[in-house]
C-alpha cells in the first residue's frame, strides 16, 4: 500500500466509527482490487521469471512482489505480444484455471500480510473482500443486463450507454460490463456489488470511499443500477465519497526524495518517530516505554487528524512538522487539551462519579456559559457529519471546544473554588465529549503527555 491509500482508509474507517456511535449496523468492507489485469500482468510476468515463486517452491516478499509488478506494467505498456498474454491470464483466473488460481492465492497471502501490519498501527478493522468475492456472480450480471434491453454491443464489447453521460467529443460514454475477449472488468464488479449489497445484504445506505477521479464511474454504476431495477433511491442511499490528493511540499504528488511512490508503513514508522523526538524535547521525565506508547498515539493520530481536518474534496499538503504541532487545529492540540482537562482531575482529586449523584453544572461565568452551550452541539455536529459525510465537521466542533475549554481554564479556577464541583462536572463533559469525538475519527486519547 502507498500513500494514496491513506485517505480511503482513514475516511472510510471514520465514517464507519461515526455510524456506529450513531447505532447503525455498519458493515465494514474493504473492497480491494484483487482482480483483472495487474493480476494478468503480475502472474504473466512471474511465470516468466519467477516461476519457482508460483509453483510454491520459493517464498518471497511484498518487496519483489511490487518489483516485479512494475516490471510487468512495463512490458505491458511496450511489448503487444506480452500485453495479449496478460489479458489472456485474466481470462483464465476469471475462468477459475488451477494454475491461475494457485499464483492469485500466493501474491493475495503476500498483499494481505503486508495489509494488515498497516492496519494494525492505524487501528482500523475491516472485512477484506475483493473483486473475486464477486466473479460467480458476473456472468449472471451481464446476461440480466442484456435480458432487460441495457446491453448494446460496441466493438465486440458489451457496454451500457447512459444518457447524460458524454466524453469532450460529445459521444455517449459506455460502462462496460464485458470486454470483446469475454473478460469482465471493474464495471461488471461494481454492477454486481452493488445488487449484491442491496438485495442480498439488505443495505439501506451505501457509502463508497474512493479517490474523485472515480466520480463519474460510480455515478454511472448508480443510474445503470436504477435503469436495471436494483436500486430504489426512495429505499436505498448510495453515496460517492470522493477525496483529493495528498501532496509533498511541491505541491505535487506525494513521493520519496528517489521519485517513488511513498510507502504507506514508511509514512506510519516516520510519523511516530517524529512524534518521539518531540516528546524526547519536551518530556525529557518520561520513561522510555511510556515515551514510545505517547509517540505511536501522537504519530498516528496526527496523520489522521490532518488529513480529516481538510476538507476531504480537496487536496493537501503533507507536512510532519505542521501535523505534530502544539497549537493550532493538530491532534496534538486537542490530545494535548484532553490531558489538561485529566490534569485538574487529578489534582482535585474527588470521585466525580460521586459528585454526579448530587450535584450539576451551574454556568455564571461567561467562559463557562460558551462552553456549555458548545457541549449541548455535539449532537448537531455528528448530524452534520452523518448527513454530508464531511468529516471536518467534526474537527472544527472539537478545535473550536478545546479552544473553549482552554478560555474556560484561564478564566476560572476549578480546585478550592466554590463552584468546584460544579466546574468539575463541566471538565468531566469536556472530557467525555472530545475523547468520544476523538475515537469517531479514530484519534486515541492520553491521560498524560
């Protein structure tokens, strides 16, 4: 996985959070693309040069797997004779060849391992089903398209041409579900998934994280999927959610100094390592053991926080220096505010279980008054969230109540004042609020930092 991976990952697992809070039923799919031609190209060039590697009687790794993958893309963009071969493997893994089938299994057992270890540092969960979860299904797909009158055949493929949609020339653009050689491709997969989704999982929203460059191709899988009568837009909602780049300093697409596309566990090991100098400076006291479990939640969290403070329409600037800030709207900020609302806490020392039993929150001062009325628009925030599916909705709600809470601690004193108990509670819903805003983005909180 490389960096542009990042944003669907960190997107869809924080939308995915939020529904969940909200008490839906929220089925977490991670719809890889373990299918079609970098899977033709891949397994052509590895019988080619790797054969011992798909016969099972070498191991490899992710690192020649992504080597080779390069390679073959290559041959595939020069070489016609190699191209044809290619498209040939595809045919057969999607005819269920053993052979075929045996290198699929070997290079997706690699892909999944390196999966999950960046799964893993993010904390995200999910159910990983690919393409192929989908191939027993195509072939039904295209014959009910063509039973309903949808098909029209253009240059021996069988394609699905929508009115409204048109390339610069003025031509009707065609989804095509069955390419001229008998090959299925992304379209027939989506078209498949998404009855699928609908009628057999009985999903009532559907929410689709991918980069904006898919726009128009889900656009046009959501009218075909009316036209052909799996999608009611009065029963179901579908939702494209398009994200833009991550940039490098440059403004330009994100890569190593070398040119390479960057590595998505080089980006995650160089944020926490960052993370870990800062806290080094600024927290010399801390353990060796605590300052590495601060670094990963401050590392993390800030990758995280950046790119869902953006609005996710547009592009961003990558930067760790901005990212692991103290001030400003970071993760680093608001972790940071968290620890000073467990801070008063702990130097009041009273349970404020027990306090809750007795008392409630008076607000007299003006600190205390735009604080509170903040707290009482969580709810609204999440709403927002929910409906427009931005998740700096949410970012700005919890930078503008840690900016609140941090005017509310210079301007009232909480221990040994009369209203302790009282500004206790406040400090406790503070404290409620930002750490369950923080785990919807996926962002773990820290008594101490």
């Amino acid at each position: 996985m490389h960096v542009g991976h990042l944003r669907s990952t960190i997107i869809g697992d924080c939308l995915a959070r939020l529904f969940e809070f909200l008490g839906h039923d929220v089925l977490r799919l991670n719809h890889i693309g373990d299918w079609g031609t970098a899977f033709g190209m891949l397994i052509a060039y590895m019988k080619e040069q790797a054969p011992d590697v798909l016969t099972g009687k070498k191991d490899t790794d992710l690192t020649h797997l992504v080597g080779w993958y390069k390679a073959s893309k290559q041959l595939f963009d020069m070489d016609p004779a190699f191209k044809k071969k290619s498209q040939l493997e595809v045919v057969a893994l999607q005819g269920g060849d053993p052979e075929s089938l045996k290198a699929w299994h070997i290079i997706c057992d690699i892909s999944s391992r390196a999966y999950q270890q960046i799964y893993d540092l993010l904390d995200v969960k999910l159910i990983e089903r690919g393409e192929s979860f989908y191939n027993p299904m195509l072939a039904d797909t295209v014959a009910d398209l063509e039973k309903k009158g949808l098909i029209t055949i253009s240059d021996g493929a069988k394609c699905v041409f929508v009115e409204g949609f048109q390339n610069r020339e003025g031509n009707l653009l065609p989804l095509m579900v069955q390419k001229s050689d008998g090959g299925y491709n992304y379209d027939t997969t989506d078209m498949a998934t998404i009855y699928h989704r609908i009628h057999d999982e009985k999903g009532d929203r559907l929410i689709y994280v991918t980069d904006s460059g898919q726009s128009v191709h889900f656009q046009m899988i959501f009218k075909v999927a009316e036209m052909a009568g799996y999608l009611d837009p009065k029963k179901v909602k579908v939702d494209h959610v398009p994200f833009g780049l991550v940039l490098g300093p440059d403004g330009k697409k994100f890569k190593t100094r070398s040119g390479d596309t960057e590595k998505l566990i080089d980006l995650l090991t160089t944020a926490i390592d960052h993370a870990d100098k800062i806290l080094q400076e600024r927290s010399p006291e801390l353990s060796e053991k605590e300052r590495h479990h601060l670094a990963h939640a401050l590392g993390i969290g800030a990758i995280k926080y950046a790119d869902l403070s953006c609005n996710r329409t547009g592009d961003y600037v990558f930067s760790y220096d901005r990212m692991l800030r103290f001030e400003g709207n970071t993760a680093a900020y608001l972790m940071y505010s968290y620890v000073r609302v467990a801070g008063i806490k702990r130097k009041v020392n009273v349970n404020v279980e027990t306090i809750l039993k007795s008392e409630s929150i008076r607000l007299e001062h003006p600190s205390e008054i735009s604080l509170g009325v903040h707290l009482s628009q969580f709810g609204e925030a999440l709403e927002n969230v929910s409906r427009d599916l931005l998740p700096n909705r949410l970012t700005d709600y919890l930078y503008a109540l840690a900016e609140k809470f941090n005017a509310f601690f210079r301007d009232c004193r909480v221990e040994g004042s009369p209203e302790q108990n009282s500004r206790l509670l406040l400090c406790e819903a503070v404290a409620r609020t930002m750490k369950q805003g923080l785990d919807i983005l996926g962002v773990q909180t820290v008594d101490r930092m």
